[in-house]
C-alpha cells in the first residue's frame, strides 16, 4: 500500500480488525510513538526507507494489542542504524507480549531474545536461553591457546593430549607465537595435561582460556552432531 500514508494505512488496518474509531485513533497515536513514526505519519510509504517500512508494518502488527507477535527476519536487507533501532524496538515489545522472531541472523536473535528454539530440518532441536545453552554446551570444551613454539611440533603434541578432539591453527601472532584452538571431549577438563604438554616441549604457553560458544557456533555445533549420528547423547544433554 505504498500509495499510503502511514496513518492511513494504520486506520486502513484498523477497520479492517473491527476497532472503533475511537480506538483506531488512540492506538495510532501509541504506535507511531513507540515505533519512532510520529514525524513520518503523513508520509507516503512508498517513500518510506526499507528499514522505516519495515517499522510501519511492525506498527500495524501492534495495533490491536496481540498477546503474541510472530516477526520473520526483522532486521534483514536494513543499514547498521536501523538494524539497531529495529532491535531496540522489538526488545521494548517483548516486555507486554510474546514476540516470536524467525532469523537465520543468529547473533542479531542472540541480542534481542531471551529464549531460543533450534530447528534443523523442521524438528527442535534444542530450547533454552542463550545463556544455558552456552554453559551446557561449555562441556564441549573449546579453549584458545597462545603458544610461542614451532607450529608442525607445538600441533602434534597437542594433538596427542588425552581428551583433545581437534587442534586448529587460528593465526600468527608473530615473534614465534600462534594462535590455536583445541576442541575436547565433552565434560574431560584437559588444561592441566595441556599445560604439561606444553611444559614438556619447553615451549612458552603465553594465554589459555576457555571460549564461551557463540549462538552459531552452537546452532552449527547441535545440528552438526545430529547430522553425524550423534543426535540422542546431544539432545539428552540439551534437555
């Protein structure tokens, strides 16, 4: 409805939900404010910025007061401000009803919810707040390592450690020292046997921490361990 207004349309929307005028008028005033669209009320949206078009239509999905609003890739094909606007604002909705967002954006679902549903394939996968799932899955045990010794040797000792599933080589921080990551088997804390395998090298161990796992690394790290046939030991520790 580009030829539109956004108050025409929001009254348009309004009728069609069966709300009084009354009503219609009282609510267009509360939308236009909490989407920031008051200066714009009067303005075509046809005129209107992806990203402003796409708070008019979050605007006229609020007008009747749902208890549950379902958004499907909110802050996709936006520029970086209004991304943020747009994050902001369904944050601020989520405080009155339920908001349902559907992304593939994982870290922007990772700002903006309080509680994640993995789907692979049309099935859950894993349901928990973000939070939860980081520290369930931080048995998985990824930790990064700066280590000042020769790659090819420093790799296969740490390769060799008991527990250790996989070395990777991150970057070259100069000076002889590199960045790795080391993967574990799942609740086998191996930074003591790391650290003497280091030692035993004589190579100089500069940082060693544990990596808390991002949204997509989790989503990459669920679905992942299904697909090879891990799926019962994988849902079982995320329920």
């Amino acid at each position: 409805y580009g030829e539109m207004t956004i108050k025409d349309y929001l009254t348009f929307m309004g009728k069609i939900r069966g709300m009084s005028r009354s009503k219609i008028r009282s609510r267009i005033d509360e939308v236009v404010d909490l989407c920031r669209l008051a200066d714009y009320r009067n303005s075509h949206i046809s005129k209107l910025s992806k990203g402003f078009r796409q708070r008019v239509g979050i605007a006229q999905a609020i007008l009747h007061e749902p208890k549950v609003l379902v958004l499907d890739e909110p802050t996709i094909g936006i520029d970086p401000r209004q991304v943020i606007e747009t994050r902001d604002l369904i944050e601020s909705l989520g405080g009155d009803r339920t908001v349902l967002v559907s992304s593939h954006l994982l870290d922007e679902v990772e700002r903006m919810c309080g509680r994640v549903i993995i789907i692979d394939h049309g099935s859950i996968k894993a349901e928990d707040t973000p939070e939860n799932l980081q520290r369930r899955l931080r048995n998985l045990g990824r930790i990064s390592v700066h280590i000042k010794g020769p790659q090819d040797t420093v790799s296969s000792a740490l390769s060799a450690v008991k527990g250790v599933e996989k070395v990777e080589l991150i970057s070259d921080l100069g000076d002889g020292i590199r960045s790795y990551n080391i993967d574990t088997k799942r609740g086998d804390d191996v930074r003591a046997r790391i650290s003497s395998a280091i030692v035993g090298g004589k190579w100089e161990l500069v940082h060693m921490e544990s990596i808390t796992m991002s949204l997509e690394e989790i989503f990459v790290e669920v679905t992942t361990a299904l697909d090879s046939g891990e799926a019962s030991s994988e849902e079982e520790s995320l329920e």
